[in-house]
C-alpha cells in the first residue's frame, strides 16, 4: 500500500466521505437555501476534512497539530447543527438525519480521541 499521509487516516476518510455525502444531499435543498443552510453546511463539513489534512500536516509541531484537531471538532459540532436544522426544516428524513448523525458522532470520538493522544 501506497503511503498516501492524512489520507490514510480513518477519520478522514470518514468525514471525506461525509462531506461529499452532504454535498449531493443538499443538491436537493430549496433554491432559497443555496447562500445560506446549503451553504454553512457544505463550508462547516468541508473543514471538518481540510483542517484535519492541516494537522496532519503539522504534526511535528504538538500545539499546532492540537489547535487544528480543534478546529475540526468544533467544525464537527457546527455540522451537526446545520443537520439538525435541515432536518427540522423537512429537508432531510429522520433515516438519512440519523445517518449523519451517527457517523459524526464517530467522526468526533475520532477526534476526540486523537486530541487527548
């Protein structure tokens, strides 16, 4: 197997793909929502990934890796709440609403997990 660096790690695979998830989702929000809950929850669950590549990228550096691991995880939380807005707006069903929100939850232990490491 090719060393490939962040991409190897099973966090970011996780909320890779669960970003990608939520962008062909919110294909699918109203015209209305495109500057605004389409928007925050594409941006919030596209850093959650990004900021987990910077940390990896600064690993050398223990406080730097640490404020990026953060990051994400507080990205991770806006996420959920952007899902939970959907939701309640009826733009996501309670399976697809409860998907997300299982492997966020995973997706944050992760973290939290590599945060206290």
């Amino acid at each position: 197997m090719d060393y490939r660096g962040f991409r190897d790690l099973k966090v970011y695979q996780l909320s890779y793909k669960l970003a990608m998830q939520i962008f062909e989702k919110t294909k699918g929000f109203p015209k209305e929502e495109k500057y605004s809950l389409t928007d925050q929850i594409r941006r919030s669950s596209r850093s959650v990934v990004a900021n987990i590549a910077e940390a990896w990228k600064k690993r050398k550096y223990a406080k730097s890796f640490i404020s990026k691991l953060i990051d994400s995880y507080a990205e991770e939380g806006e996420t959920e709440v952007w899902l939970d807005m959907a939701f309640d707006a009826a733009y996501l069903s309670k399976e697809k609403h409860q998907y997300f929100l299982e492997k966020y939850d995973e997706v944050s232990r992760m973290l939290h997990s590599m945060i206290n490491q």
